[in-house]
C-alpha cells in the first residue's frame, strides 16, 4: 500500500521495532533509509508494567492533560512539540519529496492531533492497529487516509 505514494526516503525513529520495519520497507521499496532520534515514542520509560486496562486509562489522561505530566517523563504537548519539530527538519530536508516516517502510535496521534483539523488524537490513537499508516498531504498536513492493521481506513 505505500508504493502507491511513491516515497522518496523512509525516515525512521530510532527505536528498535520501528527501525526493522522501516528496513523492511526501505529494502523492499528499494529507497534510502534515514534514522532521526526525536521520532521516539512518547517517553514512558519510568513507567513499570500496567495491565491493559491502567495503560489505556493512562494514556486517555495523557490526550485530555496534555500540559500535565500524567503519564511518563514527558507531557503530552512536550513530546507533540519534539516529534513535529522532527517532522519540520525532516520535510526541511527533504522539500518537495514524499517521505515515508516509521515511529510509534502515541506520538503520531498527537501529531495528527494538533496539525489535522477535526481529527482528535485520542480517538485515532485507539483506531490505530499494527502495523498502521497515516497519510497527510502537504503542505497543509490533511489527513488523506488511515490504514490500520485492522484494515480500517477514513
């Protein structure tokens, strides 16, 4: 499904399983594959092991205060701030390009968020299965399109 946007570059975060996957898509796509640090996830990494249920009630308050550190060692707006200054470097760099960003469900969330009008957060962070895919257009960042792992797709 994303040959039909024919990317340029898959830039990825710099964590594990985002970085596999983005090999597998940059090798199978036969395109470069970049790194960049500020694509990590929304930084939980002094948070000890929640059931299901605790997690899902921690991130809903992580969408609904976004200025208050509830969950994790970063706010809500602090890791929407890191990730779409990452994204603006990244389109910097690449102008004019389709690129294709592998990173995690949380921070894109609030990315699509803050720069998609009418689209909430919270709500595509709960849609979003694995793998997924949000396609925006540029340069007016409008969502075209979600394909989730559970094939669903607005």
């Amino acid at each position: 499904m994303l040959s039909a946007y024919h990317p340029a570059v898959v830039i990825s975060s710099t964590e594990p399983k985002a970085a596999e996957t983005a090999a597998i898509i940059a090798a199978n796509l036969g395109i470069p594959l970049e790194t960049e640090v500020e694509l990590h996830e929304h930084d939980r990494s002094n948070v000890t092991h929640l059931s299901q249920e605790e997690f899902q009630r921690s991130v809903a308050r992580l969408f609904a205060q976004p200025e208050d550190l509830v969950f994790g060692t970063e706010t809500a707006s602090q890791a929407q701030r890191r990730f779409a200054e990452a994204i603006d470097r990244l389109l910097a760099r690449h102008p004019g390009g389709t690129i294709a960003v592998v990173a995690h469900g949380t921070v894109i969330s609030l990315f699509v968020g803050d720069r998609c009008s009418g689209v909430d957060g919270y709500t595509l962070w709960k849609q979003l299965g694995l793998p997924a895919c949000v396609v925006l257009s540029l340069p007016d960042f409008a969502l075209e399109s979600v394909i989730s792992g559970s094939e669903q797709s607005y």
